[in-house]
C-alpha cells in the first residue's frame, strides 16, 4: 500500500511534466460533465416550470370532471355535484377561443410614439390590436378558491361585462386596467371592460396564447352553448381521500363523462420525464465513451512518449504494477479535474439559459441530481477506463527499453487482436439488435449495443488505418512528392496513437453523417406525403359554424372537407414506441367520408374502400394510418379497444391508408391531447359516429380546396380576414414549415457534430506534436543530410492526412451503421417507412472540415521541425 | 552463460559462454570493441535481462530464478545503475530524481528530502536541487544519475559507458567519483568503458571479444600501457 503513493507521485509528475496534453484531456472530461450537467438541469427546470404550471392550473381542486374527448356537457352535473357529500366546494369552466380587440385608433399609448419607434409603420400602429386567447368561463366568486392569481392588478371582476386578463393578452393587446375591449360575435359586437391583469407564469409552450377568464354564462352565451361546460373542478373536505371519493361517485356522472383525481393530470407527464431520463442516460454514456477515447488516445501517447522515462523507473526498481497504478492515477486525476470543473459549468451554463429564459421558467433553475450523478460517474468512468490501455502499455514497458534510441515497433499481434475485439464488439451490437422483444431490444441497444459499437469502432480504427495507409498513402505520396514508402513507414511506426486518434476524429462525422442521413430519410418521407388539397383551415377549440360558413362562402373556395380531432386511448395493445412507455393515445380523425375520399388523393394499402366505406358509416370500424402496419404489422381484420373514461368500443381495422400529411400537419398546429402527450398516429372514423359516440361534433380542420385562379397567400390572407380566429395554411405552408423545422433541427445536430470534430481536431494536433517530438533527431538527421522544410512539412501533413482519412472511413461507416439503425427504429416505434439516405453534401463538407482542422492542427508541429536549426533538433533528439 | 537475439531469422549470438565471478569490492572495467557483447553481459548482471542459459548468482542469490516482482525488489535495493546517457527523468528535478528509489520504496517525503539532500551535497550538487535535467552538464546529470544509482548503498553498481558522453575532464571527476565510492563505501563498480583511460581507475579488467572474455587481468601502474595497447590492438 505504502507504494501506491509512488504511483500517485508519479502520475503528478507526469501530469505537471506535460501541462498542456494534461489540460486538453481534463478539458474533453470537463466539457461532458457540463454538457450533461447542463443539458439535465435544463430539462429538469423545464420539467419543474411545466408542473408549476400544472400545480397552478389544477391549484387547490382535489378532483375534476372532464370530458376526455374535448366536448362539453351539462351543467346539471354541477349541480349533481354540488349535493355529495364531501365536496368542500364545486365550481365549473367553460373554455373558448375568443378574438378580443382593442379600439387603439383615438387613444394612442404616450410611450409608442411613432417618432420613437422608427422600423415600425405608423399605419399599424393606428391600426386596432387584436389577440386571440383562450378564454375560460368561470364563476368569480368561486375560482379564487381554486387558484392563486398573482401580482393582481386593478380589481377582482366580478360584473358579466368584466374581464380578467394574463399580462400576456394585456401586451398583446396594450391593454390596462379600465380599458374597454371588443368581441366581434357573429355581426354584432359587444365591449368588456378589463378589472384586472395578472402575472400568468407561462413556461415554454403555452406562451403563443394568452388566457383570460371571463364570467361563465356570458362565455355560454357567446358561444351559444347556455348550461355546457368543458370542466368541474372540486375541493373535498379534508378527511376526504381523493380516490375513494372518485370510485363512490363514478357511476353518476354520464358516460361520455369522467370523474377523476385532479393529478391524474400528471401521469402522462410522469411517462414523459421517465422517457427523459433514460434519454440523458443513453446520451451521457456516450458523450463519456467521446471523452475517454481522448483520453486513451492522450494517456497512450504520453506512454510511448515517455518509454524511456517508463523504462529508467524500472530500471532502478519501479515495479509493474506501481506503473499501471500511476497511468490509473492519472485518469482518476483527470476524472477529477473534470468534475471539478465540469460541474459548476454545467451548472453555470443551465444557470445562464435558466436566467436568459426566466420569463417561461417560473420555477427557476433546477439542479438535476440524476444529471449530478450521472456526470460524476461518467467522468469516473471515462478516466478510469480510459486509462486502462495505457496503463497495461506502462506497465509492459521492459527495462532495457531505456537503452534503446528508438520505440519498439508494433506487434502484428496486438493490431489483429485490436481488431478482432472491434469486430466481436461490433457483432455483439448486431447481436443485441436481434433481440426478439422490441422493448429488451431497444434498451439492451441503447446503453450496451450503441458504446458497444463505438469501443468497437475506435479499436477498428488501427487496423483501417494499416488499409488506409497501404491503399492511399502511395497516391497521396504521389501527390505531395514525398519518397515512396517513407509516409507509409512514418505513420505505421505508431499505429496505435495514430489509430486511437482517428478514432476520436471518428466521432464528429459519425454524428454529422447519421444525423443528417436521419433528418434527410425523415424530411424526404414527410415532403413526399405532404400533398392534399390546397390548404386547410384549423381552430384548436373548433371552428364555429359562422366561421366555417364565412369560409366555404369565398368565392375562390371550390370544395371544403370538415375533420374532427380526438384524442382515444388504445387499451388492448401497445400499437407504437416502447411497452409501457411510449403514448397509448392515437389521433382519431373523423370526417365526412365520401367527401374526403374525393377531394384527397388517398392511397389504399390494405383494404377494399366500397366495403370498408359501407362499414365505416355504421361505425363498426376504423382505417388506420399505414404507420400502423409498419410498427407492429397491425392490418385489416385486427381489433383495437379504443375510448377514454368509461366509453370504450371496440373496432375492426377495415382498411390502411397512407395519410401522413394529415398527421404532419395535425403536428405542426401543435394539437396535442389533453393529457399532454403526443399522439402518435390516426386513425379514421365517420363524422357522424363520433359525434354520437363521443359527444364532441367540433371542427378542428376544414380542407379547402382553391381554384386556380387566386394565388395561394392571397387566398390564405382573405380567408384569415374573413375568419379571425383562424389559422389557414396551404400546403406550400405545412411544407415551408415542414422544411424550417427539419433544418433548423439538422443545424443545431451540426454545430454538436463540428464541435466533436473540433475537440478531437485539439486531440490530433496533440499527437502530432508528440510525434514530431519524439522523432526531432530523425528530422534533424533528415534536413542534415539535404532533406528540405518543404519535405517534412510535406511528410507530417501527409501523415496527418492519413490519419483524417481513417477518421472519414471509420466515422462514415459508422455513421451509417447509425442512421440505419435509426431508420428502423423509425419503422418499428413510430411505424415512418423512411429510406436510409446517403448524405453526400454534408459527409463531404465534414470531410473538408476535418482535412482543413487537420491542416491547421499541424502547423505548429511543422513549425517547429521546420523553424529551428538542424543542430538543434538532433540534441534535442538525443537528450529526449 | 549464454544469450542470443533473434532478428527476424536471423540469430545473434551475443554472449558464447561466459564464466566471471568478482569476489572483491573495488573497481572493475569490461572492455571490448563495440558489439563485443559488453552491454549484454551487463543487463544480465543487472538483472534488466536472463540469460539463455547459465546461472547469475549475487550476494548469493540467483537472481536468474527469481521472478519479475523479486527481480524489480533486487533491483530497488542491491544493484545501481549508470547509463551513458545519463537518464534522467526529465520532468522531475535532481532531488527528484536522486530519490526516485526512495519514493517507489513509499519512502516518507520529509525523510527522503533528508536523504537526497544529504547525498547531493555529498556530491557536490546539494545548489541544485531543484534543477530539472535539461538546466543541468552533463557531468552533473551524470552525477546526479549515479547518486540515484547508490540511493540505498546497494553492494555492487554497474556502469555502462558512463563518460561515453563527457570530455575529458568531467570523465575524470565522474571516474574520481566512481573509484573513491569502490573505495570508501566498500562496494562492486562493474564499469564498460572504451576508454583505457577510464580503465586505469580499475583494479581489474575483463576484456570481451565476440561474446567470450578472451583476457582477465589486475590492472596496476605499470601495465596500463599495455592495457591501453590491448584495447587498442582489439579495436583494430
Ligand atoms: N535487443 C537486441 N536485439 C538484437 N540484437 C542485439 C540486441 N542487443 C544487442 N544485440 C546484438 O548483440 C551483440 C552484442 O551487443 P552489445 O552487448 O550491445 O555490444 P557492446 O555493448 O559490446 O557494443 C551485437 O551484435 C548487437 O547487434
Ligand atoms: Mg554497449
């Protein structure tokens, strides 16, 4: 024990011997303690401003009656409500989209002078300002029971002229307290005046719409539904247990109805935060697996380097294991300076986005304890195991190394062996891919068979280089007129750095290559469905008649097809994403069929549409979206249970169409479920039974179809007009959007991948400095006898060019590998057919990129061989 | 004992058979044109090699049927070594490296400051200490370099070439040294050396040709002449 701390001496003497090599290697294990400390205390706050918004919305209720698919019911049941015993008080809602506008025209703010604000048109600011929120019909005198209404200012309302609004609607708006706003309904309009606003702490997604309450029965009336509600919330007496409550009472609310404990709320949220978790693990094992090839590949060079040093400490009496023990050293020490700074970076950089975004984070900065953990093993980790290479090299160093003038060539041996355990790994992730259960597969993938493959690859990486080099090095040796076989020789003399450190090049064009060959095969497939009729109107609380009669009554609107939006649960099978935790919810669409049918080109997969027609009308069945086959081979003749609640049915799968433009476009307006979470997939169903059967006969979309005479944003532009409150895209829209989306995703995976490509491009310059270190006396000796700078300039970037080759060759193939394995996840947990693309452009860009970081990573080394005197490079040679 | 190298297919025999025993402290020289065999003898003495065959007994332990953990012990504790080329190791300065042994030993630091100092200044070079090789001659590094080989007073030290790298008068210094260490602390100085010169600190000297000694002989005033014209007769 008492010579370990000779170890430990060693190994700081080593690390403050090579002070820069030492700081790039802490920097690689820092940077992905911060990026993963950052990354979860920023999902982590977001997480916790999304359930404070939550906690807010559901404030003090116990439990609530809701109408699961989006419809209203009778206020009766308040009143059923309000006589059981145990609820403390009762209160109901009524939601809506409601236009709101503010007459600015005469009365013009003082601070939005015009003068003031020149890059604004004076025109629009004469112009009166509209804001379309949600509205919720409450009773006054109740809510506040339910929630807290912060920084409130001006009065409560308490009038069934009042409002009160968010700060959201008043900036909106420009309104203040006492201002007089105006609600267009049908032809006439009617004023309210606002009594109060408040501080709505928004987080992230909802800040697009503002949300304002309104009295209850005028909101009815508005929308002409006298006595519907959306929602009951109740608060029980205190000896009351929420749950039992709920099943005493579950038989007297109606069918289409569902009374539950209010933080039910949660649970779709719980599944999504559990998805979360295990994301940022898969994703910090290999953000740690990219640091420690740094620092093998660092920890590797510095023993070659120093055999000699290695060799002298055994000389008078240094013992194996006191060597491998101080290379252990080492990487724990590198660990080290990699938590400690790493983490206060990580959190500082969370700190500075929670800050920069603190307006949507009313919780604040959170600091992730998983995400703590996790970065701290993971430096551990990639230290340690990083480590363990060079620490067996350390400790195989014979004495009588320290009299030889040069390093011992490789072994044969060692490269094969390398490569056979790159290529076991390798087989032991295609292995793990074969696992029959899809769920045992995906984890066992995730967080054995991903670094599996990337150890795999870093190790192949040695042997691909010997293939690069005998293939490539005697042309690029033509090319820059170095001797035959003198480049070759050079870069096999180290074939394991040299290899190690195309391996850590290898990273960044794996990560370009495989993401964009993802993002192209998935932008391809949604472009490529996305043609339908010329544009589609849509309203997330449906469209009013008036509305829809405005727009079908445009002179330029040929034909117009109605769809209805649901969220169903599926309750007897997992149809998409993982065994109990991907989304148990489809979209349901429901539609007049004949008139879908006619105005869509729509493609029959399985199925025969007069049958499936016939059926479908009488409700005893559904069409399911293709995605369905793809996932789980689900087809005609299968039965789901689909419902919510109470209702539950169960349908025969009748037909299967491809309709992924209406399930891109519902994603893009952002409709999700009432239980936050996505629904994956559509399924289709008669207007008609729907209404009936799930008592919700709202309008979510109207397709419309142009004639050819107007110009698509014309058309949009009117149809807006006529129609406020509605947003109408046209398919060039869904697809600019569709395209917007796609790349900026694409641009922030490219700023990840060069900055993978720039770090290791630190670690390359890194080696080729050692290398021309250690070989100073040969280039001295080499320039002594007439060889010129141009030569070794000429030979040490040719080198490097080999070994930036390797990275291409290793990264793409690995990249590849990645974006296939992508593509069939695609296909079998979210049932997308994608084509795995081969992204040439970006693969070629990322080539060029990483030549011109290994270009530059080569300057100061050729510098230095270059720049001083023959003399000077042969005693630095020998002293070495 | 014998040894052999094998490069590639073709296999060097580097010591054919030798039989040396040195019984009595003091100075020894094993000369012998280059590739004679001179450096191989000594890293089987050294027990930085083994032999193919033949037994190396020290202080009356073979050292040839120990272990790697027992060869690395022996080596921390009974045997010194200098180096042509001094080796140092260059990230640690000469107080470091003087107690290199001493810290692999898990020496305590205060006790081996003591020691290492101590030793240095015996030495001459106790003003720099804290230098770190490349700020040091290379007759200093040298002595630093054999105050690191006699750390633990080891009974015999080995030398290989150790002024091959000096001029003329740090060769002398470095060899006073050498010779007055066999002398005062009673000790074994096996030394190859090219140089008669350096031969006529010893009391006795082994000469080497094609793996076998061809001569042993005691080496006093009087025929380090003729020692000087063997060597040179042998490196003809
Ligand atoms: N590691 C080695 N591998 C192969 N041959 C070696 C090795 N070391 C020494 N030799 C050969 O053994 C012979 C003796 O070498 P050496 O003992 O170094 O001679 P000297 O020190 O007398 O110059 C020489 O022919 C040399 O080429
Ligand atoms: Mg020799």
């Amino acid at each position: 024990m008492k010579e370990m701390s000779a170890s430990w001496q060693l190994a700081l003497s080593s690390l403050i011997g090579k002070r820069w090599r030492t700081a790039l290697m802490a920097g690689a294990v820092a940077l992905a303690s911060a990026l993963v400390v950052a990354v979860s205390c920023s999902i982590v706050s977001v997480q916790a401003s999304i359930e404070h918004a939550l906690m807010w919305f559901l404030g003090a209720s116990d439990a609530r009656i809701v109408h699961p698919f989006n419809g209203r019911f009778d206020e009766s049941i308040l009143d059923t409500a309000r006589t059981w015993e145990g609820v403390a008080v009762a209160t109901g809602r009524f939601g809506l989209q409601l236009t709101l506008t503010h007459p600015l025209t005469q009365t013009s703010p003082p601070d939005k002078d015009p003068d003031k604000d020149p890059d604004k048109d004076p025109d629009e600011l004469q112009a009166p300002l509209q804001s379309t929120p949600n509205a919720v019909g409450v009773e006054f005198d109740l809510v506040r029971r339910f929630r807290v209404f912060r920084d409130l200012e001006g009065t409560w309302p308490d009038e069934a002229n009042e409002l009160l609004l968010d700060d959201f609607t008043a900036d909106e708006l420009q309104a203040e307290v006492g201002d007089t706003l105006s609600v267009a309904i049908d032809d006439k309009t009617e004023s309210f005046i606002v009594a109060g606003i408040y501080n709505s702490q928004k987080f992230f997604g909802t800040r697009q719409r503002g949300l304002i309450e309104m009295d209850l029965h005028t909101l009815q009336r508005i929308a002409g539904m006298n006595r519907k509600l959306t929602s009951i919330y109740l608060i029980l007496d205190d000896d009351i247990d929420a749950q039992a409550f709920c099943d005493a009472h579950y038989d007297e609310v109606p069918e289409q109805v569902s009374l539950e404990r209010s933080d039910m709320v949660r649970s779709g949220f719980d599944r999504q935060i559990q998805g979360t978790r295990l994301g940022l693990l898969a994703g910090s094992i290999l953000t740690f697996m990219c640091a420690s090839f740094i620092i093998v590949t660092g920890l590797t060079t510095s023993v070659s380097e120093r055999q000699r040093d290695l060799a002298i400490t055994r000389c008078v009496g240094g013992s194996r294991g006191q060597l491998f023990a101080s290379q252990i050293y080492f990487g724990a020490i590198l660990s080290g300076l990699g938590i400690v700074i790493g983490l206060p970076l990580g959190i500082a950089l969370a700190g500075v986005l929670a800050w920069y975004y603190r307006d949507s984070l009313p919780a604040g900065l959170q600091v992730s304890g998983l995400g703590l953990s996790l970065s701290m093993l993971g430096a551990l980790g990639a230290g340690l195991l990083g480590a363990i290479y060079p620490a067996y090299l350390a400790s195989r160093v014979p004495p009588l190394q320290a009299m030889a003038a040069r390093a011992r060539p490789p072994s044969w041996r060692v490269v094969m062996v390398m490569g056979l355990i790159g290529l076991g790994l390798v087989a032991l992730q295609v292995g793990l891919f074969q696992l029959p259960d899809p769920t045992q597969r995906f984890h066992a993938y995730a967080y054995v068979g991903i670094p599996a493959l990337h150890l795999g690859a870093f190790l192949l990486a040695v042997p691909l280089l010997y293939l690069v080099t005998w293939f490539a090095g005697p042309l690029l040796s033509a090319l820059l007129r170095i001797p035959a076989g003198m480049m070759t020789r050079s870069v096999l003399a180290t074939p394991y750095r040299n290899g190690f450190t195309a391996g850590a090049l290898m990273v960044g064009i794996s990560i370009l290559v495989s993401t964009w060959s993802n993002s192209l095969s998935l932008l391809n497939h949604w472009l490529s469905t996305v043609q339908f009729a010329d544009g589609i109107a849509f309203r997330i609380v449906g469209i009013t008649e008036s509305q829809r009669a405005a727009i079908e009554s445009m002179p330029f609107v040929t034909r117009s097809c109605p769809l209805r939006y649901l969220p169903l649960q599926v309750f007897n099978r997992q149809v998409f994403g993982l065994e109990n935790m991907g989304p148990r919810t489809v979209k349901c669409f429901s539609t007049d069929l004949d008139i879908f049918f006619e105005i869509n080109p729509v493609r029959w997969i399985e199925g025969d549409p007069e049958i499936a027609l016939e059926r479908l009308k009488r409700g005893e069945g559904i069409l399911v979206a293709d995605r369905f086959t793809n996932a789980k081979n689900i087809g005609v003749g299968d039965v789901l249970t689909l419902g919510s609640g109470k209702v539950r049915h169960d349908y025969e799968i009748l037909g299967v169409i491809d309709v992924g433009w209406l399930e891109i476009t519902a994603q893009l307006f952002g409709m999700r479920s009432t239980y936050m979470e996505l629904a994956v997939s559509g399924i289709f169903m008669d207007g008609d039974v729907v209404a009936e059967r799930y008592g919700n006969s709202d309008i979510h979309f109207l397709q419309v179809e142009l004639s050819d005479d107007i110009d698509d944003a014309e058309a949009s532009r009117q149809i807006m007009a006529a129609a406020p409150g509605i947003l109408f895209w046209t398919t060039r829209d869904v697809r600019d959007r569709v395209n917007e989306i796609a790349f900026t995703t694409m641009a922030i995976q490219s700023v990840i991948a060069f900055a993978a490509l720039a770090l290791s491009s630190l670690a390359m310059g890194n080696v080729i400095l050692a290398n021309i270190r250690a070989r100073s006396y040969e280039f001295g000796v080499l320039r002594a006898v007439g060889g010129m700078r141009g030569l070794l300039a000429r030979l040490i970037f040719g080198e490097a060019t080999i070994i930036a080759l390797t990275a291409a060759l290793t990264g793409t193939l690995l990249g590849m590998h990645l974006a296939w394995v992508g593509a069939e996840n695609y296909r079998e947990l979210a049932g997308l057919d994608v084509k795995l693309v081969f992204p040439t452009i970006p693969a070629l860009i990322g080539v060029a990129v990483l030549l011109l970081l290994t270009l530059l990573a080569t300057l100061p080394g050729v510098w230095s061989v270059v720049h001083p005197r023959p003399s000077s490079l042969i005693a630095a040679g020998r002293n070495g | 004992m014998t040894k052999s190298y094998t490069l590639g297919r073709r296999s060097i025999e580097a010591l054919r058979g030798i039989d040396l025993e040195i019984t009595k402290p003091g100075f020894h020289a094993i000369m012998g044109p280059s590739g004679s065999g001179k450096s191989t003898l000594l890293h089987l003495l050294a027990a930085l090699d083994r032999p193919d065959q033949g037994e190396i007994e020290i202080n009356g332990r073979r050292i040839d049927r120990m272990n790697e953990s027992q060869l690395t012990m022996f080596r921390r504790h009974h045997i010194g070594i200098v180096f042509q080329q001094y080796n140092l190791l260059s990230t640690m300065s000469a107080l470091e490296n003087v107690t290199l042994p001493a810290l692999l030993d898990g020496m305590p630091r205060s006790q081996r400051i003591d020691l290492g100092m101590n030793l240095l200044t015996t030495l001459g070079l106790a003003d720099r200490a804290e230098h770190r090789p490349d700020a040091l001659s290379g007759g200093e590094q040298q002595r630093v370099a054999i105050g690191r080989a006699i750390l633990f007073e080891p009974s015999i030290l080995y030398a290989d070439e150790p002024t091959g790298n000096l001029d003329s008068q740090t060769s002398e210094q470095v060899l006073n040294l050498l010779a007055t260490l066999a002398r005062e602390r009673n000790m074994i100085i096996v030394m190859v050396t090219h140089e008669p010169a350096a031969a006529a600190h010893c009391q006795r000297a082994s000469i080497l040709r094609d793996g076998r000694i061809v001569h042993t002989i005691d080496v006093h005033e009087g025929n380090v002449g003729e020692l000087a014209t063997r060597a040179l007769q042998l490196d003809r």
